[in-house]
C-alpha cells in the first residue's frame, strides 16, 4: 500500500524536526518534504503533490490562511490540516472557509495527531474538541444574522449524503451506508458544492448545521 505522504510547514526547526519524528512513527506514513514559509509550502507541493499539508498559521512570508487558499485552489484532493496555537474563532473560520479539513492546537497529542492525519487522508474532517464550543458559538451568532433566500433544491438523496458529512463520514462510509458506489457519493457532493455555493465537505458541513438543514 502506498504510504501517506506529508509535507510539514512551520518556520521553527524545532517544531518540525518534533513532528517529523512523531509522525515518522507510523508507518503509513511518509514525510516527503519540510518548509519554512509559506513560498516554499506551495512550491514544494507543487513539486511533490503530497496527500497531506501540515500547515503552521504563523509564516514569516504568507499567512496559513493564504497558503492553505492556494494549495486547495491548485490541488484540492490534498488534505490541509491546520496545527497552530491559535484557538481565536476568527483564526478557524478562516481556515475552514479556505478549505482546512483539520484544525488542531500545538499541544495536541501525538495519538490525536497521527489520528487525524489518518482521518483526514480518508476524507474526513477534525476540529479539536477544545474549539468545539467556540465554533457552534460563532454558528449560532451567524444564525441570528438575517440570511438571504437560498434556493437550495437539494434532493431527497443529496440530503442523505449531506446529513452523512455532517456527521464526519468519509465517502466510503456514506457509500456503504446508503448502499451506493464512492463515484456517485462524489458525484452527489459536487452538486452539494454547486448547490450551497461552498468548495468543500467542510464548509457544507459547517453551512447545514448552521442553517438547520441537518442535525449531528
């Protein structure tokens, strides 16, 4: 089987030699490439399109945000997992709605890192469950917002498969669920996008439990 490849983005040497050694552990995985800054995260990916990005906020040239926009921009079926310090809202959202599948905090365990980096490879979305609260506060806040009219027009089928992603499932899960192959899982979740003006499992996920649509 073909091992998971990793590129690790964080300017402190330190950190990375730290996290390489972690993750390095597991044998699934593989550390391809290491960067300093956010320039060379995006060069590196482009030469070596790794399945995972292991991406620091804080870059003395571009911020993760802009780094993390770019990547899935150019590669979207590349997993970006944020690992930073910062537990600010703002810093989360941001992220998400640039296409982050994982958000997690530098003092995370290296099991919960290893964990979601396996998560994340297998379609799957992670917020540490320290940001949990801080997250739905923020949806409820947007949930008081007056929100424009959205002709969703999902259907009955569509609604399944958002329910499912809602609830963290990865494709191959709702495929097995709903008795359904993985290519019209994909082909369900790309009319979800196009439907909910969103780019990503992510964000429709954080967007149906915002509106309503579906419950977890």
């Amino acid at each position: 089987m073909k091992p998971i490849s990793i590129l690790i983005v964080d300017d402190h040497a330190l950190v990375r030699e730290g996290i390489t050694k972690i993750v390095s552990l597991e044998k699934r995985f593989k550390v391809i490439a290491e960067a300093c800054n956010g320039k060379q995260a995006i060069e590196l990916c482009r030469s070596y399109r790794p399945d995972i990005v292991l991406l620091d906020i804080n870059l003395p040239d571009l911020t993760g945000m802009e780094v993390c926009k770019i990547i899935k921009q150019e590669f979207p079926g590349t997993g970006v997992i944020a690992l930073t310090i910062h537990d600010q809202e703002e810093y989360i959202f941001e992220m998400i709605h640039h296409g982050v599948a994982a958000y997690l905090l530098k003092d995370v365990s290296p099991d919960q890192l290893i964990n979601t980096i396996a998560q994340v490879a297998d379609g799957k979305s992670f917020i540490s469950p320290s940001l949990t609260a801080k997250i739905f506060s923020q949806i409820n806040k947007l949930s008081t917002k007056p929100q424009e009219a959205r002709p969703w027009g999902l259907t009955e089928r569509e609604m399944e498969v958002l329910t499912l992603v809602a609830n963290g499932d990865s494709n191959k899960t709702i495929a097995g669920k709903l008795y359904i192959s993985e290519k019209t899982v994909k082909n369900h979740l790309t009319n979800i996008f196009q439907k909910l003006n969103v780019t990503d499992r992510t964000q429709a996920a954080l967007m149906a439990i915002k509106e309503g649509m579906v419950e977890i």
